[in-house]
C-alpha cells in the first residue's frame, strides 16, 4: 500500500534482543551487516536518521527476575547495557565509512558523548547518524519511552518501531494461525485493546504529541527502504485513521 508519505527525520528504535539476530550471543554480525545496510539506504536517500537501541540482549532491569537487585540498580545496569549496544552500532556504521554520534543520557566523556539536544540537531543537520544512549537516564523507565521522547525533541516525523513481527496483530501470530495484521491503528485503539505495541508511558508520549509510530520487521530486508518510500509494511498507529 502507498500511503505517499515522506520523511526528512525519523528515529528508528531497536530492541537489544534484535542485535542478538538468530544466534545466541550478544551481537549477530550478518543481522548488523544486514541492519547497517539498510540505514545507510536510508541515510543515503537524505533522511536525517536517529536510532535508539535496547539493552535487554544483555540486561533488563526492571520488575522481576533480578532477585537481590534493588529496582534502580537493575535499572542502571539495565541502561549501561543500552549504551554497549549504542557502540557496537556505532562502530558497525563507522566501518562503512558514515559517521555516528553516540550521545548519552548518563554523562560518561570518555565513552560518548552527553544527550545534548543543540549538539544532537546540529549533528543531524550534519548528515551525522545520531545513536541517543542510556535509555532516558532515569530509572522506571524503558527505551521505548526514551525512544518515543528523543523521537518528540528531535522534531522527528517518524518514530519507527522494529520488532521480530512484521507489525501489530488481532492476536499473536505465532500461537494464533487465524491472526490478523493491523495496516492501520489509532492510538486509542492501541490504549483501549491494549496491543502490546510499545508501552504505555511511550504510547502517550507519542499520543500527546502528534507523533505517528510506524511498527515493522526488523527482520525483512528492505523493509525500511519501502517504508521510506512511502510504501506501507506493517502496521502505521497515529492519531485518526
Ligand atoms: N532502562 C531504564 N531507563 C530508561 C531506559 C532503560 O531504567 O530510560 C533500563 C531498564 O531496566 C530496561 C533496560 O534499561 O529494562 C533495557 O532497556 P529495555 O528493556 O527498554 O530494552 P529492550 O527491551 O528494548 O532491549
């Protein structure tokens, strides 16, 4: 489907379990391969690109399962994991010869650079692709919410989701055959069916300020090249259908 959009800025936000690809380490090398191919199709089509990336290849704080760890601790830990995965994207870019600022919400000069909004659009403005680390830099939060919220400073007209599903379903498509996708969703429609796209705190985010969520496979090549075409793959949340 044509939905005949197109993107000056977007923000691309990746889970940390995307990088592990299908092997069981921390990093796959032929799913980053493939990953910084695709970005820098996009960059080289001239979409200013910022990418956010999880860390739960490598930790997840937050409720449960971290027994002993107190909530902010995990939370912490959980944000360091976050800015391991901004390097190796960094790195992974830069060996194709782009050029990609890491910028963290936790200041850490010696490994990044700090989240600076002046500096992050000046760097986007530059033809940098900017990798916003450390989630938010607080606690109780996840990287979707950071994602949805440097997605909003940025004045990006896009927040891509990728998952390992290529959009929203009525139903899990893995455990239910007869399971639908979504082309298009409000956001609403995502708050009242509870759809387990993003989580709340993020959905609002974007509700609130008029920012549509574009949910695709991460997992299919060319998938963000299309969308940035305006073709339509997956499932597009925005505010009125
Ligand atoms: N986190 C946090 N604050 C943030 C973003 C992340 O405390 O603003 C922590 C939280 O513990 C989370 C972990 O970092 O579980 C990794 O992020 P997330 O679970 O969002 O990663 P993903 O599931 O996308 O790989």
């Amino acid at each position: 489907m044509e939905t005949n959009r197109h993107y000056r800025r977007v923000l691309v936000k990746l889970s940390g379990e995307a990088l592990m690809g299908s092997g069981g380490g921390v990093f796959d090398a032929r799913f980053m391969d493939g990953l910084v191919e695709e970005l820098r199709a996009v960059h080289a089509a001239g979409v200013e690109l910022a990418l956010v990336v999880g860390g739960g290849n490598i930790y997840r704080g937050g409720l449960g399962g971290n027994a002993g760890l107190a909530r902010t601790r995990g939370d912490h830990m959980g944000m360091l994991a976050t800015v391991i995965n901004s390097l190796a994207i960094q790195n992974a870019l830069e060996a194709t010869g782009l050029t990609a600022v890491v910028q963290s919400a936790i200041p850490m000069p010696q490994v990044a650079d700090t989240f600076l909004l002046r500096t992050a659009l000046e760097a986007l403005q530059r033809g940098q692709i900017l990798v916003f680390a450390a989630g938010t830099g607080n606690p109780y939060f996840t990287t979707d919410t950071a994602a949805s919220l440097r997605a909003i400073e940025i004045g990006a007209d896009l927040l891509l989701k990728g998952t390992k599903v290529d959009g929203v379903y009525s139903a899990d498509p893995r455990l239910h055959r007869d399971a639908t996708r979504h082309d298009r969703l409000t956001f609403d429609q995502v708050l009242q069916r509870k759809l387990q796209v993003m989580d709340l705190t993020a959905i609002s985010l974007c509700q609130a300020n008029h920012l549509p969520i574009m949910v695709f496979s991460i997992l299919e090549r060319g998938a963000l090249t299309a969308i940035m075409r305006g073709e339509q793959r997956g499932t597009l949340i925005e505010e009125a259908l």
